[in-house]
C-alpha cells in the first residue's frame, strides 16, 4: 500500500473537528477508511478519507465533501439497532 498525502493521526483529529461541526440526525455513525476502499475512482486512492454512515440519505442541503483538504464521504447504511443477546 502506497503512502497517502495525511497521516492516520491527522485525519483522526480532522474527524474530531468535523464532529463537532457537523451534527444531523441522520448520521449513525463516522468512521475512517482508505479512499480506494470506499470508491476505487478516486485517483489518490492511497488517501484517508471520513466516512460518515447515515439513516437516510440527507437533503440537499449542503455538506461538506472535503474538510480541511481530508475527502468526506457520506454513505447510507440504514438506521442502526443494538445487537440482540
């Protein structure tokens, strides 16, 4: 695996700060993966990027694709539900 422009340190504390800012009910989850993992079109595929899961998909109010030069990408999962013991 190749080298991505950011450290996973650096997109750790990206993640925090966009937590922060973004909040919306329909998010369940926020997460980090490698671009190539999560859409293989992405030329710098090496790269970090945040992935936030949502419920449903959000409207089209704008939200940010790329914060503080770290790609976020949003990804509709369902809702999520505590795992029956």
């Amino acid at each position: 695996m190749g080298k991505g422009r950011f450290s996973l340190n650096y997109v750790r504390e990206i993640k925090k700060l966009l937590l922060e800012i973004f909040k919306n009910s329909k998010m369940v989850g926020c997460g980090i993966s490698r671009l190539k993992t999560m859409d293989p079109s992405f030329a710098d595929g090496d790269d970090y990027c945040i992935v936030i899961n949502l419920s449903e998909p959000l409207s089209d109010e704008s939200y940010p694709v790329v914060f503080m030069n770290v790609q976020v990408l949003y990804k509709v999962v369902g809702k999520i539900y505590p795992q029956k013991k």
